[in-house]
C-alpha cells in the first residue's frame, strides 16, 4: 500500500487537552505528523486544526474514524480538492544582497518585514512545494533562522 | 442549592441512581470521603486496592448493565487504577471512574502524589475530564455517565483537584444532555439491513459471529429470536458466551485460537458471515488473510471503527446491534426460507463429530475441564462465572454451559490476571441471589488475594475455584510447545497454603484432590455461604486444546499435542 501525503482537517471544540486527545492518536501508533496547525473558527467555540501526515489508505481512513471517535471533534475530512498555503519566516544577515532577496521573496509573495542592525527578517507565503524551493534557492544569501508554519487548507 | 464540589459529587451520583461505589481513599480525595461519611445515598464498598477496586465496579457493571462507579486518590491511587481502566476500555465497560488530585495551585509542581492523571488515561478511557472549576461538575459528572454508557460504552475518568471539591457553588444537576460533537449513529440504514437480509438469503453457507456487543446492547433475545427463525449456525467469541445459550441447537461454539473445531471449519467454509457486534480480534481470526476468506460479509456494530479496521466489510450497518437486529427480525421471516441451509448444517455437524470438544478424564488425577464440568452440572444457571487470565478460563469458555447473557464475565481485550476475584466481588453485589464464582488458577489468584478482606467484611461470598497446576499455565503451554520446553519463570511450585490463607482473612479454604473432595468442597461452601478458596489440585501438564497456533490459519487447528 503506498504511503502518500495526506492533509486532513479536523474541527474541534475549542478546549484544553484536545490537541492532546488528537496528537495522541497518531504518536499511540507510531504515525508522525509533518505538520499541525491549530487556530480558533471565528465567531465560534470550535478550532480548525490541520494536520499534514503520510499513510496509506486504510491507515489514513483508520485515522480519520479514530479522531470522529473523540469526543471534542465535530467534523474530520481528508481533503482531496483543495488550496494549500504555509507562511515562512527567514531571518538573513543585513550584510547579504538586500535587493536579490527582496526580489526572490516578492516571487513567492513575500517581501521583508524587518530590518534591525544586524539582521533582516523576510516572510514568504506560497504551497508548500514552493516554499521548499524558495528555501533552496535562497541558502546562498545564509539565512540564520528559518521558521516555517506549516499547512493551512481548504477545500474548494 | 449552594455545597461545595465533594457534596456535587455525591448530589450527582446520587442524581444517577448510583447504588454502589467501589474505593480507596487518600489525601487529595478526603473531601469527598468526608461527604461519603455523611450520606446514606449509596453503600462504598472499600476494595484494598485501588485495582480492585475497579476490577469490582467493571463486575457489577457487567453483572447488572448498569455504570460501575469508583472513586480513587491522585498519585499512586490513580496509577493503581491504570490497569483496571484499560481492561474496562478494551472490553468496552460503561464506568465512571472518579480521582483526586492535588489543588490547582499545585498542578505541574511535582507536588505530593502528584501525576498527571488525564495525560495517563487518555488512550485508556472512552474520554476524560479534569475538573477546573466546581461550576462545571455537574455538567461534567452527567456527561461523564451519559458518555460511558451510550454508544459503544466505555470508561469515563473525571479528575477533580482537592480545591474544587472545596469549592463552594450553586448545585443543579442537568436533567438532560446535548452534546453536539458527540452523536453515535443507534438506527441502522434501512437500504443496508434490506441489502444484508438479501445477501443471507442468497448465500447457501451463512454463518453468525456473535460478538460482545450483543451483551452489551442487551440485544440477546433477538439476536437468539434471528437465529432461531433462520437456523443458521453460529459462533460465540469469548465475550459472547451466553447469548445463545448451551442447548441451543444453532450453536456451534466458541471459536478462535481456543475455539472448537467445528466452530473454526465452520467459519473458514461459509460463504457468507454475519459479524454481530463482534470485532475480529487476532485471537479470534488468526491470520487476517485466511480468515472466513470465501465468505462475504456483514457487520453490524455500533463503533464505526470497528468497521473494516481489520477484514473489509462487503455489507457495513452502523448501529446498536438491538435496534438493528428488531429491524432484521420481520425482513427475515419475509425473505428467509429457514429449512434453506439443511445440508450446510449437516456439513456443520459433521466436523463437531469429527472433532468435539472434549477432553480425557482420568480416575488418577483431577481435569481442570471435569472441574468447570462438574461446576456447571452442580450449579449451572445459578452461578454467574468470572475467570482470571489463562489456561483456566478458556476451560471455563469451552466447557460451562453458559445459558444466559451476563452470566459469564472475563477479561477479554487486556487479558488482565488478577481481574477475577475483584470482578466477582461485584458481580455478587450485583446479583446477589446468584451464586458468584471465580474460575482461577494458581498464578493469578495471588494477583489480587488482598480482596479475600473485602469479600469477607462485606459479606460477598465469592468462591474462588483454582484450578492449580504449580504452573502459569498458560505460558508454560507455549513453552513447551514453541520454546522446546524451556520453562522459563513459569514454575509456580512455591505456593502459599490456600486453606490457611482463606482462614487467615475469615473465609473458609478446602484442599481438593478428587472428584468427591470437589463435590464436597462446592457444595460446602455453597450451602454455608462463605468467602471461600478452593484450591483444586489438577493435572500439572494438562493443555488447552484444540489450539490454532499465534497467527495461524483458523482451518489448521492443533488438535492435540503429543509430547516429543
């Protein structure tokens, strides 16, 4: 069966421990997660968390009736129709070509968001595939910190 | 009403008809205790330990179909009770198990007895609460019993910090409950019970499973009412034990790793199955890929999950098995033709002649198997039978002849020695005009001997039958047979006195080595109604046949073993 990537959608009740019930599924099973996202729907007392993973069918459907079977979750789906974004932070020394990276970010919908003394901070935000790219490409100007966000989805 | 979170509790568990809780008090619940001191809503019956004393609520609630309550300190009390919540989970056990811990303040401090309790039972528990605010324990508390017992049923563990059982607040118990992300699905699809009545009806080699859930639907009349009218035959797993009843013509036996012959041909034959509230466990399937592979399959349980986790389901119905099972009832006496199957219960027939459950009795030495026997000839519906973990109680599976759903309790999905004793406690609490009975062995009867107090301070006469054999039996089986007889740690040839044990905690004890002694013995301590242990010498190499090896095919049975 081959593993693939999958992202899944999980709508909680917004509460303590629930993070904990769901990461708690996967870690049980030895599944890691690649990437979680967790934040409040508005004007409502649920959260949207978005979970990036690899798995087979079965072992994703498996998955998906697990999380249905906690108690905090109102709604779980794989999504197979969808937009993917994730946000990345990379923190560059002020030293390096200022207008090479600002050209590079603005190419994945970034630009630079910060500069202090010493160092500069840019932000990009692009599918998942590109901002891997953009942190390749962008290596030669040594970014000192990189903070991704991991995914957020929606169906389409 | 204004009462601080300790009176809550007891308001509430009152509120639910709560008429027994098992217990062991400490620090961080005293104030509850205290409120227990001052109530005569319900009796605590005080286990002597933490354990056991869930063992005994799982028990009652198995007995009776009703929520087992037990109420536990923080700390050690909690990790104690690890255990006993993981069996009533595995078994699917509607509980509602109540702890203490240390106050607010000190949460994360390493405090004393402290641990993080909710973080423990999360993956052993159907959910969790930790209570931070006396305002929601009402909630909390009718949640918690609304949860364990609806759905597929299951523990509930609520963890109430010593401050908010403190904690002065208004007190109204909720009448009702509405949970919104938590719905189970209880009515089966119509157009998949109409498709699955069909496929019975085509099929010319249908079989029943029959699963716990049956037992824990109370669905066992009409499970028995289906099978009658059809005449299909039928398998029991391990926890079905006693939805047919013995004498029922349709029943074939138990099946699985200890299962008949009959039962496992039978199976691996039918061209169609019928999974009632059943969840294909490895020790009832064997290996996954041979196992019923020419049939097609139905399944009726009410957890989704336990739909096509393990063998893909050709015909899924999500749904309490009783309310499924009603709706089957009338389609099948439709569509149904009942004298249809007569010569695939023939062929059924033949394979329990050709190998029936049986066993060879001696006039040397005592059969564990003539021992379940011969309690099933003295006492039959009479007793409710529970079993520890081992070789004794798949002699118990195959050879009492259960005849009523809720007479045999057994840990089934943990496997738990020591669970028996406790559990039979309850059970006696339960039902106290049965006789209760626990099926033991000599290896773990001592994993939970401390109860012989609490049977006996509270007048719960449970008869402990071990059925001893100096050995873990169960595991020197598999040693002898797979591990060339290295019997590694498994010689139990030390042993305690068993009669002056019982004696010493104010039961009564009897050495058995014949059949007359065992008569005797039963009747004895039937008739004067005591805590009795039993201690039954048997044959010491006696093994648990017919076998399908760990993760062999059902149709490869090991019918008997000869010694190399």
């Amino acid at each position: 069966m081959p593993e693939e990537r999958r992202v899944i959608s999980v709508i909680v009740i917004n509460e303590a421990s629930v993070l904990s019930r769901i990461a708690g599924l996967f870690s049980g099973r030895g599944y890691n997660i690649d990437s979680l996202t967790v934040a409040p729907i508005p004007e409502s007392k649920y959260s949207r968390i978005t979970i990036v993973t690899q798995g087979s069918v079965l072992v994703i459907e498996q998955i998906i009736k697990q999380l249905h079977k906690l108690i905090p979750v109102l709604k779980v789906y794989e999504h197979a129709n969808l937009v993917e974004k994730e946000m990345a932070l990379v923190k560059f020394p002020v030293t390096e070509c200022l207008s090479d990276i600002a050209a590079l970010c603005a190419a994945y919908n970034g630009k630079i968001v910060n500069v202090s003394e010493d160092f500069m901070i840019c932000n990009v935000a692009d599918i998942p595939q590109r901002v891997d790219n953009f942190l390749k490409a962008i290596k030669r100007f040594h970014p000192k910190e990189i903070v991704r966000s991991g995914v957020v989805a929606m169906e389409i | 009403m204004q009462i601080s979170g300790a009176q809550m509790v007891i308001e509430s568990l009152i509120a639910e008809n709560v008429e027994v809780v098992f217990g062991y008090p400490g620090g961080a619940i005293m104030n509850v205790y205290d409120e227990i001191y001052k109530q005569n809503g319900f009796q605590h019956v005080l286990a002597r330990h933490e354990q056991a004393a869930i063992h005994a609520a799982e028990g009652y609630s198995k007995a009776t179909g009703r929520v087992g309550v037990a109420m536990i300190t923080s700390g050690p009390g909690f990790t104690n009770a690890v255990t006993g919540l993981a069996d009533a989970y595995m078994d699917s056990i509607p509980m509602v198990v109540i702890s203490g811990q240390v106050p607010m303040s000190l949460i994360g401090t390493d405090a004393f007895q402290e641990i993080d309790a909710v973080g423990i039972s999360r993956p052993c528990t159907k959910h969790n609460y930790l209570v931070t605010d006396a305002k929601d324990l009402p909630r909390i508390l009718k949640e918690a019993f609304y949860i364990a017992s609806t759905g597929r049923p299951g523990p509930v563990h609520v963890d109430i910090p010593k401050d908010v059982t403190a904690q002065i607040e208004e007190f109204v118990y909720p009448e009702s409950i509405e949970l919104e992300t938590y719905k189970p699905t209880v009515k089966g699809n119509a157009r998949q019970i109409k498709k699955a009545i069909d496929a019975i009806g085509e099929a010319s080699r249908p079989i029943f499973y029959l699963g716990g859930g049956i037992i824990n639907s109370n669905a066992a009349d009409e499970v028995r009412e289906l099978v009658n009218m059809t005449n299909i035959p039928s398998v029991e797993t391990l926890m079905a034990r006693g939805t047919l009843g013995a004498d029922n013509e349709n029943l074939i036996s138990m099946l699985g790793m200890h299962g008949s012959y009959a039962a496992n041909m039978s199976m691996s034959e039918a061209d169609l199955m019928i999974a009632i509230g059943a969840r294909f466990d490895d020790r009832v399937t064997g290996k996954l890929s041979e196992f019923a592979k020419h049939a097609r399959i139905i399944h009726i349980d009410i957890d989704p999950a336990s739909i096509s986790k393990l063998v893909n389901a050709d015909f899924p119905i999500v749904g309490d098995v009783k309310n499924v099972v009603k709706e089957m009832i009338p389609l099948a006496k439709e569509r149904i033709d009942g004298q249809k199957y007569a010569q695939w219960r023939e062929t059924v027939a033949n394979f329990d002649k050709l190998h029936p459950l049986s066993y060879q009795d001696s006039d040397e030495v005592l059969k564990p198997q003539w021992v379940v026997e011969r309690i099933g000839q003295l006492l039959g519906d009479d007793a409710n039978i529970t079993t520890d973990v081992g070789q004794h109680q798949m002699w118990a599976a195959q050879f009492y002849p259960f005849s009523r759903p809720r007479q045999w309790i057994t840990s089934g999905g943990l496997g738990t020695m020591g669970f028996g004793f406790p559990a039979a406690i309850g059970v006696k609490r339960g039902c106290p005009d049965k006789v209760s009975i626990n099926v033991t062995g000599d290896g773990s009867i001592l994993m939970n001997i401390q109860e012989l107090m609490t049977a006996v301070e509270y007048k719960l006469p449970v008869i402990n039958v071990i059925l001893n054999n100096n050995y873990l039996g169960m595991v020197r089986q598999w040693q002898t047979m797979f591990y060339d007889k290295r019997h590694s740690q498994t010689d139990l040839s030390m042993q305690p006195d068993f009669v002056m044990l019982a004696q010493s905690f104010g039961g009564l004890g009897y050495r058995v080595k014949t059949k007359e002694e065992f008569d005797a013995a039963l009747k004895d301590a039937v008739e004067k109604n005591v805590v009795a242990l039993i201690d039954v010498t048997v044959n010491r190499l006696e093994n648990v046949l017919p076998m399908v090896p760990s993760g062999g095919s059902l149709f490869n049975m090991m019918l008997e073993y000869k010694d190399k």
